[in-house]
C-alpha cells in the first residue's frame, strides 16, 4: 500500500538551487516510489545563525510504499552523497532533506518526528506544501493555510521556474 510523503529539501551551499534541482532526479528515482510533484523554490534567510547565505527551498510529494524510517534511511543517504556535514545546528549545508508528512501518521522515535516539530513555524516549508497541495492538513487536522497565514516572516522570496526535470511534474 502507497502512502504519500512530502519532503523539505533545502540548500545554501555550492550553487544552493542546482542541489535542490539535483535532489529533486534522485527523489524521483528512489524504490518502491512515485515522484508526484515538486513546488517552486523559494529563498529564505536562514533560521539560527545569520553569518550564513540565505536558503533555497522546495517540497516534494512522494507516494511510497517504502516504510517511514527506511524513506529517511534514502533521504540521509542522499544528503551523504551531496556533500553533507551536521556541523553546527542550524547551520549551512549541501542539502536537507526532511520528511516533513508521511500520509496521516504522527511519528515520534528516537530518529523521526513526523510531523516535523517546526513545520507550523516555517513559512519556507509551509509554501511549498501550499503549492502542492492547497488542501493539506496535518493529522489533528489543522489546516497548512492557516497555519502559513500566522506564520512568522523569514521573508521568502519566489525563485524563477527551472526548466522541468524530466520525468517529473510539478
């Protein structure tokens, strides 16, 4: 059985927009999974730490059948493979990815928290949600558009469109 995820990616290191174009091929090749759609970029000032460049970011919507903890397993071993390093929380890199919905399910171990614990407080991450799916709602059922309305301002900026990559849409 299929169950549609949405992942974060985000980037503000080594050409930040073709990470995130990069990351977007190699979702879409993932097992026992579905590419449904990407949302534009958008940039953003970073969250933490300012001595940093901005952010790029985007969402994804996958359906999978791949369990929660082994789609993370895939998302981490595609931040391994562009260069990632956790070197200071909050801090600037290649590429994140994060699971930020899996289906209808509240997911708290030690390695996955899903819905993702800021998701109501990033507008960064809340557009482009938006952008995929204007309806969506969390699983104690509060409404991603309301959650954007009161959202605090990290002042996003649309990117311009990249061509399409192939075998997506979005």
């Amino acid at each position: 059985m299929s169950v549609d995820a949405f992942v974060g990616l985000g980037s503000n290191l080594e050409d930040p927009t073709a990470q995130l174009a990069r990351a977007i091929s190699e979702l879409a090749a993932l097992p026992d999974t579905e590419f449904v759609a990407q949302s534009p970029f958008y940039a953003s000032r970073p969250v933490g730490p300012q001595d940093q460049p901005d952010f790029v970011n985007g969402a994804a919507w996958l359906r999978t059948r791949l369990a929660p903890e082994a789609l993370l397993d895939q998302l981490q071993a595609i931040e391994q493979a562009h260069g990632r390093q956790r070197l200071r929380h909050w801090g600037p890199r290649t590429l994140d990815l994060d699971l930020l919905l899996y289906g209808r399910e509240r997911i708290d171990s030690d390695r996955l928290t899903v819905p993702h614990p800021e998701l109501a407080n990033r507008d960064f991450v809340l557009q482009p949600l938006l952008d995929l799916a204007p309806e969506l709602t969390l699983p104690d059922g509060r409404a991603l558009a309301a959650l954007r309305a009161n959202c605090p301002d990290n002042r996003l900026r649309l990117l311009p469109p990249l061509p399409q990559t192939p075998g997506t849409s979005g």
